[in-house]
DNA sequence: GTCTATACTGTGATAGAC
DNA sequence: GTCTATCACAGTATAGAC
C-alpha cells in the first residue's frame, strides 16, 4: 500500500501501454535483482532486458532506490496476498494441521511461480540499506503473523508435537520452502514432486505421528494432489 | 584445495604476523560480503573492519575476486570438513537416522558459529560471476554428496518415509538448515532450543513413526543434549 | 609489509531534443 | 513518452615511497 511514486507515474491500475511498460520495467528489475543484488543491479541492464533506454525509467521511477524497493515489496506481498486468500477459501472445518498443509503447497506453487520476485526479496533482505529494510522487514511480517498464527492454532488442537519451539519450527519450515528457489528448477524434476515431498516433510514434522482421519488427507498421489485438500472441500 | 594465490603471499599457514593479518582480511572480507552482496563488497570497507588501508590487501591477494572467492570457498569447505568429521566419530553401529540427526545438530551449530562466511557463502551464491559460481557449485557438491549419501542410507535401511521424494527432501532439509543464518540471533532465544526444534522436525519429517530404539536418542531434555548423539558412543 | 598518491573505468542521474 | 549527451562521483588497481 502507498507506493510513493515519483509525481508523474501515468494512471496506475490502468492497463494502458504506459501501465504496461511499467510492468515490464518491473519485470525485468526482478529479473536483474534476483542474479545481480541490489548494488549489482545497474539500471542500464534493467533497460536492456526491459528493451528500453536507461532513462526512460525514470519516467515510471523516481530513483533506482524507488525500483528496487517495489520489486522487493512485490516479491513479499503478492506471496502474501495468495497464501491467505487461499487459506480463506478453506472450508470453515480445516483442521489445523490441513491448513498448514495447503500453506506449504500454495506457498511453493506461488513462490515457484514468481521466481525472480521471490528470489529478489529472498536474496536482497539483508543486503538493502537500512530504510528498505526497515520497511521490508514490516511486510515480511505480516506474512510471518499469518504462518504464526497457522502454527500456533494447531498447538492449541494439540495437532504439533510438544517437543517443538513454535518460533523455531516456524522459521525452519519458511526456509525449507524459500530455499527452494535456489535450486528447483522446472526442468530438474517435477513441481508436484517438490510440493508432496515439502507436504509430507512439514506435517510429518511438525504433527504427532499418525491419527489420519478418512479421507481427509489420503498419502497423496503423484500429479493430481494440486488442490485436494485446499479447495476440495468447498462444497462440503 | 589448491588456493590460486597471487605469487607472494606469506609462508601460508604459518602463524606469523603476516598469516594472521591475511587471516583478518579473510574475516572482514567475509563480514562485508555477508552484509553488501558480492557487487556491494568494496575493498575499503574490508580494510576499514580489518584496520589495515585498502591498498594493502593486494599485498596478500591478488584482487578482488580471488579474495571474494576465498571467502565463499572457506563458507563452504570449513562447514564440509566439520560435518565430516563429527560423522566419521560416531560409533558404528550408529543407525543411519541417528546420524542425520547428528549431521544436521553439526551443521547448525557450526554453520550459526561461523555465520559471516556462512552467510556469505549462502547469500551470494546465486550473485557472483560465472567463474567463480562453476568452482563453487563443485565445492557444494561435495557437501551435498555427504547428505545424499545419509539419505541413500536411512532409505536402504527403511527408516526413510515412502512418500519423499530423496532429492526433494535433502535440498528442503538443508534449505531450513542454512536459512537459519537470516533469522537467528544469539540475543533471541537459545541455540539449544533450535537445534533441538531441527532436529526433531528432520528427524519426524523424514522418518517412519516412532520405533524408537532403547536409550538411543531420547526426545533430548534441554541444553546439556550437546554430543549427546554424536560422541556419546565414542567409547562404545 | 604497509602507506600515499593517482590513473582509469563505469554508472546514476539530469537536461533537453524529438 | 522516449532518447542523446553529459556531469559528477565512486571504487579498483598500481606505482613507488618508507
């Protein structure tokens, strides 16, 4: 929210070709920041891969400082925004440890999805001067609130094993699943694979062995998983 | 191995002045890295946190790169050769599982020990030029066969859940493993209470249900769990 | 072995044409 | 809206004093 622009940028929300070539920009500055880091990223390579000129991106960007801050908040927030949309469309009787379980897979599929965003932010966090961070680091938050809140539900059901600090097996999982950027790759092996292996890995984890109840989560197949237990049930 | 150093560098691994000094340059080095990415990394700021001037950090490496490579390199290897180590000290008749659950207590506490080379190694892998990411990806590799290895071992044993995919499950172990190094802190809660966390999570997350061996490796109690799965058999 | 002084290169940013 | 031309500055690397 509030993205402090410049005083020109054209009609944001618009689908104009002015709205279009600031998509791109954006795009391609995820793109560079992702391999290059934030003092690596050189606008004159921004341009190139955008296919514009240096400086026509300040017509859309009031500094290269601007840019970069909206790739990294881009990369947090539409994450964000997916996860708990997803976890919202679960029907109202999810168990704890089900919603854990849709997180990881929305998460991954997501991430996975909008690599170089997500590789931005991921890489970026702690090499960004102070003030981005600042501000980084509050949206990084609001994502964290939402995996704390999963977390501490299914303590409350009795759903995690005792043995487990709640911040510790929160931040384990986040990097089990962030780190999957650095070496997943689409063709080294299937996505599904990736998500029933993160699946299993993370209940087993962090639930008490066993106690399947019918149907609810069978073992997972092989492809077909996508939404069986996020959306399956909303109808039910 | 087979550090290309310049033409002079001193007497190597020797504990003359000069050794120590080129030691506190690697350190610095690796203090900056970490922080500023490897673009970010000017040769000023490592003589500044070295308390030496810019110009004589040629005097012991031969430029920017080989300095920077050094560091990643260090990151990596020192952790490598660690891990090993402890693996090598455990009793024999250690079951594959228990080693894991060794491997990742030894990965943790050193990794979050010498966290600048760590997270410098970790941050800018995917940032650093092609050269110096090809000879990287080797040292890597050898890090990764040790766990490959631990996992091939814990699936022929059985002990490893059906349902993980081996690849999957090793790079999303050492993904939650080597994330550590962006979220803790030694001022935020215990190091023993993490470990403890990790190791329960890998431990549930890759293997079949409970089946727990008499006195082998209890649920851990608090801070004393140390070497407790690791050494302890030293004598046995 | 370490420092002072300096040459050289590359990049962020702006002014102003089209 | 986008490009050409240009400025100012930062940072690597080296030569050579001590």
């Amino acid at each position: 929210m509030s993205r402090k622009s410049a005083g020109k940028p054209p009609t944001e929300t618009s689908d104009s070709k002015s709205a279009r070539t600031r998509e791109r920009i954006l795009d391609a500055a995820a793109h560079v920041l992702s391999r290059r880091g934030y003092a690596g990223t050189r606008l004159s390579d921004v341009a190139d891969q955008a296919q514009i000129q240096a400086p026509a991106i300040y017509y859309y960007f009031s500094s290269r400082e601007v840019l970069i801050e909206e790739v990294m908040w881009v990369g947090v927030a539409r994450l964000r925004e997916h996860v708990a949309e997803a976890l919202d469309a679960l029907p109202a009787d999810t168990t704890p440890m089900e919603r854990i379980d849709a997180a990881v897979e929305e998460h991954l599929r997501y991430q996975l999805a909008i690599s170089d965003f997500a590789t931005a932010a991921i890489r970026n966090a702690g090499q960004v001067p102070e003030d981005i961070r600042t501000r980084q680091l509050s949206e990084e938050g609001k994502y964290g609130d939402i995996w704390r809140a999963l977390i501490q539900d299914a303590q409350k059901a009795g759903e995690l094993r005792a043995d487990l600090e709640p911040r510790a097996a929160r931040m384990l999982v986040l990097g089990a699943l962030n780190w999957t950027t650095e070496w997943w790759n689409p063709r080294q092996g299937s996505l599904d694979v990736v998500v029933r292996t993160a699946r299993s890995l993370v209940r087993n984890g962090l639930g008490a062995p066993a106690v399947q109840e019918e149907g609810a989560t069978p073992p997972s197949g092989t492809s077909r998983t996508r939404r069986a237990a996020t959306t399956t049930g909303r109808t039910a």
